[in-house]
C-alpha cells in the first residue's frame, strides 16, 4: 500500500508535468511538490530506500511510472561518494532528506549541443544542499554535474524525480572530450 503522502505527490506530479510540455515549466510546477515530500520523507520511506553500498552511492526506487514517464528515487550517499561527470538527458527535481548533498557543476564551452565528441567542459560553482532543499534541472543545453558527499561530510539521502525510467545516462571524460550512455542499476522496492 502507498502512503498518502506519496499517493498525493504521484498523482500531483504526474498531472503538471503532463500539463507543461516545456521541461523548463514542469520543474517550476513541480519543486513546491517535492519540498512538501521531503517533510512527510518518513511515512513512506522504508528500511528498503536507506541501503547503502560501500562500492558507490545506492540508487533505491521508490516509484515508476506505469507507463515509464515518471520515476522517483532514494539515493543514499555514504561518505566520499560521487557520481561521475553527467547529464540527464531529461528534467529532475532533486529533494534532501538527510545530510548535505553537494553539486558540483560544469560548464559546456563547445558550441554543438548533441556532440559525443570534442566536448570542452569547465568547472563551474558548487552547491551544498542540506536537509529541506530542493534542486530541479532543465535538458539542452544539459546540465552536466557531479553529485555527492566528501569524505569528511556524515551520510545524505536525498529524493530524485525524473521525466521518465532513469535507467541510463550520459557520462563525461573530460580529458578525453567526449561523453558516453551508460546503464545504471537500482535496487527495485
Ligand atoms: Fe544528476
């Protein structure tokens, strides 16, 4: 049985983001619904959301979509734990329920957009997200970050929805310039 809290968020979410074709309006209309989840975080979240890897950050499902084009994630990031250089190919919104999630972001300087190669990348700004936060990002231009916990920072877990399935994106070398669709794992409820 889904909690209410959830149920309510589900069906809210899926309704404005079928009602704002542009990704860029989808996220304004849906961060306020996630900064209400995160404060009823515990009364859906179970034992199941909260594991953790020693090999990496642990991406939990907590819902998906039927039909794919929604999905929302548990991740939890033990100390010292960071995704790779990435973009999502899709909007998100990002919400903390524990810790300090940090976002390190970059900057694409190369001008074509879809290219796999000759990606010139730069460091951008970073972004500490403690508990309560809410983060939401847009595709095209991607937004490409590295997401995580230092090693000197205690355990985050924070909530992830997604515009559809996010079981792949797209990863950067930067000293290789390129960028590549990789498969990524979660644990299903
Ligand atoms: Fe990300």
């Amino acid at each position: 049985m889904t909690a209410p809290a959830l149920e309510s968020f589900i069906d809210q979410a899926m309704a404005r983001s079928r009602g704002h074709a542009d990704p860029a309006d989808c996220v304004l209309a849906l961060a306020p619904l996630m900064l209400d989840l995160i404060d009823h975080a515990g009364t859906f979240l179970a034992p199941q959301h909260y594991q953790s890897s020693p090999a990496g950050y642990n991406r939990n499902l907590v819902y998906e979509a039927p039909d794919r084009s929604l999905s929302l994630y548990a991740l939890v990031w033990l100390p010292g734990q960071w995704t790779p250089v990435h973009d999502h190919g899709s909007w998100g919104v990002v919400g903390v329920v524990e810790g300090v999630l940090e976002e390190r972001g970059y900057v694409r300087l190369s001008p074509e957009r879809g290219a796999d190669t000759e990606i010139d990348l730069a460091r951008g700004g970073t972004v500490l997200l403690p508990h309560g936060a809410v983060t939401s990002f847009v595709p095209n231009p991607d937004h490409i970050h590295v997401t995580g916990v230092p090693a000197e920072r205690p355990r985050a877990v924070s909530l992830h929805l997604y515009g559809r399935t996010m079981s792949n994106f797209n990863i950067y070398d930067v000293a290789a310039r390129t960028r590549r669709r990789i498969e990524v794992a979660h644990n299903e409820s």
